[in-house]
C-alpha cells in the first residue's frame, strides 16, 4: 500500500480513505489532506491552494471502482474523493477511451 505525505500541517503520512491509518497516520479525506488539515485549511479560507492536486486518473478511477462496489453512487463518491461529479464523470469517459471501451462499461454501469 502506497502512502503519501499529508500536504496540509500535519507531515504525517496519509494513508487511502478505505484504510485504518496506524500509529502516526492519518486518513486521506481529500485533495491530499487529512481531515485535520482538510478543516484548518477549510477555516482558514486555503482550501483552494489544495484543490489542484496532481491526481492521476487510474487513481480517481481505481477509487471510483472501490467505491461503486460498495454501492456509492457517481455523485457521492465525487464527494469522497473531493472533486465535482462532472469532473469524476468526465474521468470515467476519459478512461474509456484510453482504453478503447466502445461497449457500456462497467464502470458506467456500476452506478446505474
Ligand atoms: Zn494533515
């Protein structure tokens, strides 16, 4: 399991929302943050110097798949993972056509 360092405050190591963070970790909330930086910076008006994360698509993806298997829909699931539902949604599109998938996906499908 990767881990990256919190960007907010914190410099502790966060670990993916769906994991139990050990002794000295915290749980990823969103826009790399952990929910206590996320709400400091939410406070303190700089949420936004954290919106532009460099978020690799098969992360949003490989996120949004975990996500729909626990019955998440598209919307709440952009929710988690701190982005719009049209920017979640167009990640899925773009997915699809990276890969060629000129069926309805499951991924598409997982949400209906
Ligand atoms: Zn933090």
């Amino acid at each position: 399991m990767s881990t990256r360092t919190c960007r907010g405050r914190c410099d502790r190591q966060i670990v993916p929302s769906r994991h139990t963070p050990a002794p000295g970790q915290a749980r990823h909330l969103s826009r790399d943050l952990c929910s206590g930086c996320y709400d400091y910076a939410r406070r303190h008006g700089t949420l936004d110097d954290h919106r532009r994360i460099h978020r690799p698509l098969a992360e949003t993806i490989e996120d949004w798949e975990f996500l729909a298997s626990q019955g998440v829909d598209r919307d709440e699931a952009a929710r988690q993972l701190g982005i719009a539902p049209v920017t979640l949604r167009q990640a899925i599109q773009r997915w699809n056509r990276r890969h060629d998938l000129t069926h309805t996906s499951e991924l598409e499908g997982a949400a209906a």
